[in-house]
C-alpha cells in the first residue's frame, strides 16, 4: 500500500528510539519521519549522538549522497544517507549541525558506495572529507562482467526488489522533504551491504578481488583531487563545437550571458535558456554573416525584464566584436595532430584488448580506457612499466594487457604498413591532408 503523502517537518526534535519506531509502524496516518519505521532522521544534535554511538560498533558503513545540482548554479551536498547494520539513516546537512565529529568518524570505516566517485568528490568539497576503505559496488558489477551495473538493477536480479525512480529529479534541497521522497533516499543504502556480499562472492569466483582493490584505491585517490576545469573553451557546446568567425563570437557571448544570469539566479544554466535557444541565435549569423542588431529576430515572450535587458546588452556586444577579437578556430580534438603511426600502434593496441576483454566477458572500458592506451602509445615502452608506473592503466590491467602490447609496439619500430589502416579503431582520424 501506498503511504500517504504526508510532508514532515524536518525539524522534529524527537530523538530516534526503536521502540517508538515498532509501534509507529502499526500506526497509520500517526507516523512523522524521525518515527518512520524505515529510516531514522538526524536533523539535531541529540539526534545525532545515537547515529555516531552506532557506527562506532560496526565496522563498514553504506552511504549514499543527495545534492541540487539540477536546481542550483553551485551544488551543494543535501541528503547523507547512511546504512549501519540493519538500519538506515538519513542525515540533513542542511540542518543546524556540526558534521565534522561524523565526517572523522566514517573515514575509519569501510564505506560500501555504488558509484563512489560523485559521492566521495562531493563529501571531500563539503568536509574536506577523506576516505580510507571503499568497496564501490558499480565498480564491482563491472569488473564481473554484470551487463546492468545500476544499483537498482543489481537489487531486483539479487533480490527481487524493484525500487521506485521518482526521487531522481527531485530536488533535494527543498525543505521539509516529503516523506514518500527520504524513503526513496533511504532505499539507496539499504541494500548496499548486501550487494557487497553478493558482488565479493563473485569477484572471488573469477579471482578478481584484487583488481576491485586497486580500482577502489584509485577512486579514493582521484576523488581527493580538485578537477581543474578550463572554462576558456566551454562555451563550444554540442551542435555548435564547428562554428566560426562571428557566429562563434555570438555563441561564446551569449554563452557567457546564460553563465552569469545562472549563477545570479542559483539556477542551473539549463533552467535559464536551452543550448537550442543559444545555437538558434548563432545559426542566425550563420545565414545572414553581416545581420545588424536591428536586423535581429525577436526575442521570446518568456524573455522579459532584466534578464532581457542583459540579453540584448550581450548580443549587441557580439555582434560589435571587431573580426580580431573573435574566436579563434577551435583547437584539434585530443590536441596536436596525431602521427598516422601513432594511430595505426592504437588502433592495433586496441583491437588486441578487445579480444582480451572478450576472453575475460568484461567491457573493454573497464580493462583499459582509449586514453590510458594513448598515453602507453606516446611513450612507446619496450618493456614493461614496473608497478605504479602505468599512467592511466592500473597494475592488475598492464598484468593483462602488456603481453599484447608490446609485441605491437616492437613491430611498430619496424615501420608502420599502410595495410594497418583497415584495423584501426572507432574514432575518426585526422590524416594529413585526409581533410582537404
Ligand atoms: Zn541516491
């Protein structure tokens, strides 16, 4: 049966007592969320002492995150939701609480998490957050070959659950939350710890254990990393990545505007204007290369005020711009021309860990991503990389794949044959003068 939509307050003092919640579940229409049978709520700071008491007793912890990046310009963590033993906890960070005792206390855990990386970044920005032990289990999925690695997917084939999907687009940063949406929240860790037990019985039967530790360590590693974004070129989004000259310009300047009317709004750029709206107004000087600002076509009735006014500062503003100053042609994908053998040594590379990845029934993504075996190309090793020392590829994949690569890599010196372009990879080549 469906529960009744009941919106909770998320500031119910009420400290979680497993008494109270047995008899909250017989309860109907009665129950608040700090008594929801399913979950217990932290939101105060009493309410928090019972959570830390239990984690300190168990030795791995499920966790999951909710942020509001599909509502907000900056996002930020809104939901944590913890699985410790049999129960589940929902923690609101945006609650008057001091985190930090919890943050400390989870990084000597062992944290089962599906698809750690979002997760592990979010909690490093938010609590300069370090985990030590991790079992992703997405990762786990994939490296035994699973061909649905979904965590919902992974909990109907194990256990004949099917968890609903209406959370997905909520936005998490609403308060108070309704609770048919923090039991969906809640669902995320409940069945985490067992999954891990399914998915280690697995890994251990192909003698994979080992190779899930070192992808584990590596996404503990990279999550404590900042990513350095470079924004210079960020406004050549899809559909508009060939333009040129002035249409160029009128999409950066355009782009530019939807940036700053977003972070002024705390809105996702996507909610301010679509790409279709910004290529639209590029497409234009596409067909008419010399259009004028009176010339231009009129702007959409949901266009209105400031945000109008700033619009059609931006535009005026582009089309100004003196041919000096606008775009530059955009730079080659992947950066400079690639040598025609480094692309022949690739291409043969990459057809031998298909084959490989097919013996082992795993995605070839997963035993070696295009730009690790890229970066192995450029550097041409006649032997193999000792231990940490394989870039991009972790030691279990070189284990794999060096037998194959550096047969290649000694017939590469020999001098690339022409006939090898039949067996090149997927991707789209630039070949001198193939462009002319
Ligand atoms: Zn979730």
């Amino acid at each position: 049966m469906k529960r009744p939509n009941v919106l909770i307050e998320l500031d119910a003092a009420a400290t979680p007592n497993p008494a109270a919640l047995d008899a909250a579940a017989g309860c109907g229409d009665e129950w608040t969320a700090s008594m929801n049978p399913k979950f217990n709520l932290v939101d105060t700071a009493e309410g928090l002492q019972p959570l830390l008491a239990e984690i300190a007793l168990h030795e791995t912890v499920a966790v999951d995150t909710e942020a509001d990046s599909l509502h907000h310009y900056r996002e930020k963590l809104c939901l944590l939701q913890l699985g410790v033993g049999e129960r589940q906890w929902i923690v609101d960070p945006l609650a008057p609480l001091a985190l930090g005792e919890l943050a400390r206390l989870l990084e000597r855990r062992e944290l089962i998490l599906h698809g750690a990386d979002y997760d592990l970044r979010l909690l490093h920005r938010t609590f300069h957050f370090k985990a030590e032990r991790i079992f992703d289990t997405m990762l786990a999925a994939q490296l035994v070959g699973r061909p649905r690695i979904g965590l919902a997917a992974l909990v109907e084939e194990y256990f004949g659950v099917v968890l609903p999907k209406k959370g997905q687009k909520a936005d998490w940063s609403r308060r108070p939350l309704p609770a048919e949406l923090l039991e969906y929240a809640a669902d995320d860790t409940r069945y985490l710890e067992a999954a891990k037990v399914r998915l280690r019985e697995e890994l251990a039967a192909k003698g994979r254990l080992a190779w899930h530790g070192e992808i584990c360590r590596r996404q503990i590693a990279a999550s404590r990393q900042t990513r350095q974004i470079d924004r210079t070129e960020s406004w050549r989004i899809k559909g508009g990545k060939h333009l040129t000259g002035r249409a160029a310009a009128v999409l950066r300047e355009l782009w530019h505007w939807r940036e700053e009317a977003a972070r002024r709004a705390d809105r996702p750029p996507f909610k301010i204007a679509s790409n279709e709206f910004l290529l639209h107004w590029a497409q234009w000087i596409v067909e008419q290369p010399h259009a004028t600002l009176e010339e231009a076509p009129e702007r959409p009735a949901w266009l209105v005020g400031s945000r109008l006014k700033s619009f059609n500062g931006a535009l005026a503003t582009a089309l100004a711009l003196p041919r000096a100053a606008w775009p530059g042609p955009p730079p080659a994908r992947g950066g400079p021309r690639r040598a025609l053998d480094e692309e022949l040594l690739l291409g043969r590379i990459l057809a031998a860990r298909d084959k490989i990845a097919r013996r082992l029934e795993m995605d070839p993504g997963v035993l070696g991503s295009r730009e690790a075996l890229r970066e192995v190309v450029r550097r041409r090793p006649q032997t193999a990389p000792a231990p940490d020392e394989g870039g991009g590829l972790m030691d279990w994949q070189l284990e794999l794949l060096m037998p194959a690569i550096l047969p290649i890599m000694k017939e590469g010196e020999d001098g690339p044959a022409a006939a090898g372009i039949a067996q090149m990879g997927d991707e789209p080549t630039s070949l001198d003068g193939a462009d002319t």
